[in-house]
C-alpha cells in the first residue's frame, strides 16, 4: 500500500544516505543463482532454507523419483532464489574482478528468499541492505561498519546495541576444549543460545558429539563477566598457546581500541557467545539488537576471508554488514517512530471551478512542480464538499482556490488545512509559502 511503500521508501532512502556518505558504490544482482554458487556457505539449516528452481524443459525424464530427495534435487534443480546478498557479491567481484579497483566498496538493496515459515521477525521474501569492503585486511573497514551502524539507527530513532566477536575467538575455544573439528556444531549451537537457553544449548552440543568433559570446558567462557577489557584479558590468559584464539583476541582488542576513539552513540559490546551460524565467516562478526522492542537481529555481518576463493579468486578478504529492512519496518511500527508527514502524497491540491479556472491551475501547478512541490489538480468540477473531504482524507496540508477573482488579478488563495487559515498570495508568493 501507499502508506508501507512511503514507509519502506524513509528506510532506504536514510541507508542509502549514510552508505553513500561512506563512499560506497552500488550494484545488483540476478534473483536467480547456479545452486552450486549457494549450497554450502549457509551451514546446514540454511542449505535447508533455499529456494530451489525447477530446471526448464523435461526435467523429469530419466530421474528416479524413488530414491533420497538429496540426490533428486540436483537432478532436477540446478538454480535458486538467492539466500543473501554477500555469496553472490563474491561471485560478482570475481566475474567482474578486471573492471574493478581494489579495495572495492559496494552497496546493495535487493529482496533475498528463504524457505521459512512466516511468524513475526521472519519472512519468505524481505529486503537486505547490504555495505562490503573487499580487498583490504584493515580493521578500519570493521570500526567504519560500526559507524554507520551508529549513524543509521541513530536517524531512524532507534536505540540498538551493536554486540561484537570473532570467529577466531570460537575457533580457539574450539581448540582450547581439543574439539577444532567441530567448530560449525559449536558456532551453530552457541549461536541459539538467546532464544533456547544455556541447558538447551548443552543438549545440542552432547547430540552434535562433543563429549561432557568437552562441554564442560566451556563453562568457563560462559561464565566469563566484567568489562570488554577484563575479558579479553582472561581470555588471552586461557589461550595461552593456542595461537588462532590469541590472533582473535588481539584483532578484538585492536577493534575496541578504534570504537572508543571513534565514540559513537550506540551501546557497544563483546558477546563471546555470538557465532552468527553462517560458515563463511572467518573474522568480526556483527549482530545489532532494538533495545526497546523485542526482535530478534536487525542487522548483522563480518569478516570472511576466502569467500572468493571459491569462484576462483582466493586470498581476497572481505567484511560487510547487512541491514534488515523488514525488522527495521516492524520495529520503528511498534514504536510508532515513522515522521508524521511519510503519508503526504501531495504538499498541495488546487480545487477544480470549472473547464476556465482548470486551465490557470495547470500552468500555476506546474511551476510549483517545477520547484519540486508535490501538486495536485482534482480530476472533477465537483461540489466543493466532495473536494475538500478527499484532501482531508489525503493528508493535504494546503489547498489552493483559483476563481474569477484570482484569475484576474493574477494570484491564487491559499488555505492551511490545519489552522484553517486563508491568505491571497501572487504565484512567486505561493511558490515561496509552500517551500
């Protein structure tokens, strides 16, 4: 509808804005990706959440229906609706890598799909806003990306906390309990932790294999309390010798450093139990919640190393953030923070006297327009009741009267349908009043 579209419209639009202003360039790409550009880079759960698309043509000839759906589908899918924006980034910057300059920064407003069940917070269709750096190891790119975090919420009106770690850190804690192999089970069960709770967590790790001694040395972690800077240092104290955690550690601390210098508005915090279940990520990673409105994450990235690797370009690292413009529309719905004026189609409407009077309001209409002032003329000569209420109904601030007076001495009155006060002003006066 109009009012959501106006709505939608204030969200990218005020993204759009701040990407810009951090310099970045934008991009599309297709709806439809080669599933063998998707499958894999999701973890398990979101392999299962892909939209597959039949092949064209007699896909059914010669395949064996009666046997695992797993190994039907690649017989019969080889495309899907995309999943994010970041994987088909990577296979866009390796396709197009001699036309671009290094570091290369992008951003993207595009629908992505998953094969979810719709509850609130959750869709089958909805908008990412994504913002990447690639081609460059600096943290730099991650305090920026903290940044207009900041800058975004801050003029959306939300308050949010921007919570921060590094799958470094996950995979040393890996390491530190002698279980390096299963760190996606570890990422993928520490990452549920808000919405099953600390027991179920447990659970999950006993069912994923790690052993009870394995899961108990992770308490400690859990445990851990204080400030960022205590705990970083009672983590680097645990990961003596484990050089991946440490290399995590460092990278945290260096990161930290930058944000307080930068001193941005919004609440930001170290969550060692954020994991963020994607497997592509190799660094920070990011996850930013709504203080005053429960929602699960309304935006969220971080570093991935090699994603390139895979399409043929490796050693190009990366580090991007994704905005959820569907939980940000919920979310500044329930706090009732969209400005008043988002449902003004038009800033003025000209009543319509007759075919004569018609004829002086298009060539006053279409100055206004000319000075970028959304206008509008009723289609019909009818009863003047009928016109007001449908300006009312509009949300028409102003409407302009343009009679035989008004005809002859070249002027045009003009009503505030708030105050209900009239004034007669020439064209230039109105041009300006409106403005």
């Amino acid at each position: 509808m109009p009012v959501e579209m106006a709505r939608r419209n204030y969200i990218f639009d005020t993204i759009r804005q701040v990407f810009k202003a951090f310099a970045f360039e934008p991009i599309e790409t297709p709806s439809l990706e080669n599933l063998s550009t998707l499958m894999g880079k999701y973890g398990e759960e979101g392999d299962k959440l892909l939209f597959k698309v039949l092949n064209s043509g007699d896909f059914m000839k010669d395949v064996d229906f009666n046997q695992d759906y797993h190994k039907v589908a690649p017989l019969i899918c080889e495309r899907g609706l995309r999943y994010d924006l970041t994987v088909p980034f990577a296979r866009f910057v390796v396709q197009h890598r001699d036309q671009l300059t290094f570091p290369f920064r992008r951003y993207q407003l595009q629908p992505v799909w998953r094969a979810d069940r719709p509850q609130k917070g959750r869709y089958r269709e909805f908008y990412q806003c994504d913002a990447d750096m690639i081609g460059s190891t600096s943290l730099l790119n991650e305090l920026e990306l903290v940044q207009m975090i900041d800058v975004v919420f801050n003029r959306l009106g939300i308050n949010v906390v921007v919570k921060i770690n590094n799958r470094k850190v996950l995979a040393g804690i890996a390491d530190m309990i002698g279980a390096p192999d299963k760190l996606v089970d570890i990422t993928v069960a520490i990452d549920k932790l808000d919405k099953i709770g600390l027991d179920n967590v447990r659970a999950e790790l006993a069912e994923r294999g790690l052993t009870p001694e394995q899961i108990q040395a992770l308490d400690p972690v859990f445990a851990l309390t204080g400030g960022t800077e205590l705990k970083l240092n009672a983590l680097e104290k645990m990961f003596e010798g484990v050089e991946t955690g440490l290399k995590g550690v460092e990278e945290l601390k260096e990161l930290f450093g930058l944000i307080d210098a930068a001193e941005p508005h919004c609440a930001v915090e170290l969550d060692l139990t954020l994991a963020r279940g994607l497997n592509y990520y190799t660094g920070a990673i990011f996850e930013v919640k709504a203080l005053d409105v429960q929602m699960g994450s309304i935006c969220g990235g971080g570093r991935y190393d090699n994603l390139t690797g895979i399409f043929g370009m490796p050693d190009v690292s990366g580090v991007g953030i994704s905005f959820g413009a569907d939980r940000i529309y919920d979310v500044l719905t329930e706090l009732d923070a969209f400005p008043a004026d988002l449902n003004q189609s038009a800033r003025a409407m000209f009543i319509n006297f007759g075919p004569a009077e018609q004829r002086a309001c298009v060539a006053i209409a279409a100055r206004l327009r000319a000075e970028g002032i959304a206008t509008l003329i009723y289609p019909d000569a009818a009863k003047m009741k009928k016109q007001m209420d449908f300006a009312n109904r509009k949300a028409v601030p102003y409407v302009v009267f343009v009679g035989e007076a008004e005809m002859q001495n070249g002027t045009a009155t003009l009503k505030n349908m708030t105050t209900g006060e009239q004034q007669t002003l020439t064209v230039d006066q109105l041009i300006e009043h409106l403005k």
